[in-house]
C-alpha cells in the first residue's frame, strides 16, 4: 500500500475547498479534473481559463480584506484591487475570507511569491508566525518523513524555530495519527556553533509540546558516536533556508525520492505549491496533504 493511501482517505472525510492557481500548466489543470474524486474537494481554478479575478463578484472583498491584512503594502483602494486582481493574491484572499481552505499554486508560481502570498494571509502576525514550511519525503521503505524549512524572510530565533516544529509536529499528527518524534538538526557540536542554537531551540520546544519527543540530531559519522539519527525522528527541522532547499533538491533530483511541498500551514488554512517538473499526481499528492493537515475539520 502506498504510504499516501491513509492521507487520501482523511483527505476525502475533511470535503475541503481548494482554489488552484493556474498558469494552464497540464499537470496542474489535470490534477484539477482528478481531485473531487481522488481528494473529495471541491475545486475552483483561478487565473488562465479559470476564475478572472477582474470579472469576479469577490474582487472587492478580496481587496478590501487585502488592504486590512497589510495595510502598508496598499497605497490606495484602486491599489489593492489591482492587487487582488492577481490570481494568487485573489487566492489568497479567498482563503482569508474563509471562501476556500486551500490555495494551491502550480510548478511556474516562483517560491518567494508564495511565501510573500502567505505573509499577506498572516496579517499583523507575519513576523512571527507562518514563517516556514512543511514538506512530506517517501522514503524507500515506504514511510513519510516531514520536514521543515524556514524562509528567507531572515533568521529565526528559538522561539520562532520551536513554534515551526510544533506546527509541524501537529500537522503531521493530523495527516498520517501517529505520534511526531522532532529532530532539529545540526552539523556535529565541535564542528560548527548551531548546536548551541539548536538546543535552545529544543527547550523552547519542550516547553511548547512536552508530550512531543525532542531531540538535538545529526547524520555525520564520528569515531564516539556512529549512530545516526539516535532518536529515529519523523519531523526534521532545517536550521536554515538553504540548508532545506539543498536538501529537498538532493533528495528529489539526484535520489529519486518523492518530495512533497512546500506547505504552509495556518491550523485552518494552507498555502501550498508544488516544484517545477511536478507531474498531475505530484499535484493530487500535495493537494492531499493540505487538506489531510487541516485544522476543525
């Protein structure tokens, strides 16, 4: 059995609202045809020859609830409805009003524009929270391993690293029922100073989540201690953006391996995208996911 077949089956029991933001890539606009049946949501396409968010009822709500949400990025009202008027930020802010659960954007959406998408979503919040994402890696004995990535919005400090490992550790729960075993990882402790920040990162964690098993980890072969990964965890947590990025490009390139992502996770709501060369069933896979992941559902 596929080790997505229990997040299809939750997925369907959530009946989620996903609005996919199309540049009419195939893979995404047959995924589109494929989720109802495979995901149980209901789906709208936005942009392409979907929704036109400049023929739509909703672009003035859309504006207007983008303007509350990041007031300074709007000079005026004209402003913000040429803003809204973007498919991904027409998304956006129909998750926003609570219109749809999902906005799912396709392989030609660039990162920093989802992760700019979501800081519109946060609100006032944005310095703090939403500040990285989750992706799911199949490993080739078939289980789902999460991780976590920050963005490149700048550093994070122990507590803003520790609340992305619980937002990952709970969304993991929701997505597959098992119990999350969080590693925050490091290069060894004698060769670079993050092991420092990581172990505070780690108490600010266990201060968050004590019923959640915790642990400082790294994969690199010393004479004391040859162990791996001693504390086998299902959520790893990157330090940094470049360090998830290399990682999951690693991974999905040169080892095969199916790397879905990057989702970013409000409890209630999900921003998601899927990398370039993802094919339609890449698509259902992060669709799947996002809605398995959701909150009061």
């Amino acid at each position: 059995m596929s080790a997505l077949e229990p997040v299809l089956t939750r997925a369907r029991a959530r009946r989620s609202k996903v609005a996919i933001v199309s540049l009419e890539e195939p893979s995404l606009l047959e995924a589109a045809d494929r989720l109802g049946s495979a995901v149980g949501a209901e789906v709208s396409v936005i942009g392409g020859k979907g929704v036109r968010p400049a023929d739509d009822p909703r672009l003035g709500a859309v504006a207007s609830v983008l303007r509350e949400r990041w007031p300074e990025r709007v000079r005026d009202g004209i402003h913000a409805l040429d803003l809204a008027g973007g498919p991904l930020l027409f998304a956006t802010g129909l998750v926003a009003r609570g219109d749809v659960d999902i906005c799912l954007a396709g392989p030609g959406t660039p990162a920093d524009s989802l992760e700019e998408a979501v800081r519109w979503l946060v609100g006032a919040e944005r310095a703090t929270q939403a500040r990285g994402y989750t992706s799911y890696l199949e490993t080739g004995d078939g289980r789902l391993v999460t991780t976590v990535t920050p963005d490149t919005a700048g550093p994070l400090d122990a507590k803003g690293i520790a609340h992305l490992a619980f937002v990952a550790a709970t969304h993991r729960s929701r997505v597959l029922g098992d119990q999350p075993r969080v590693g925050f990882l490091v290069v060894p402790p004698s060769r670079d100073a993050s092991h420092a920040d990581a172990e505070l990162a780690l108490a600010e964690f266990r201060s968050l989540a004590p019923g959640i098993p915790a642990a400082v980890e790294w994969n690199w072969p010393v004479p004391a201690d040859p162990g791996r990964f001693r504390s086998r965890p299902n959520v790893l947590i990157f330090p940094d953006p470049v360090s998830g990025h290399l990682a999951q490009l690693l991974v999905r390139e040169a080892g095969r391996i199916h790397s879905w992502g990057p989702l970013y996770s409000g409890g209630r709501w999900v921003v998601a995208g899927v990398p370039e060369g993802a094919e339609a069933a890449d698509v259902v896979a992060v669709a799947a996911l996002a809605a398995a992941g959701l909150a009061g559902a």
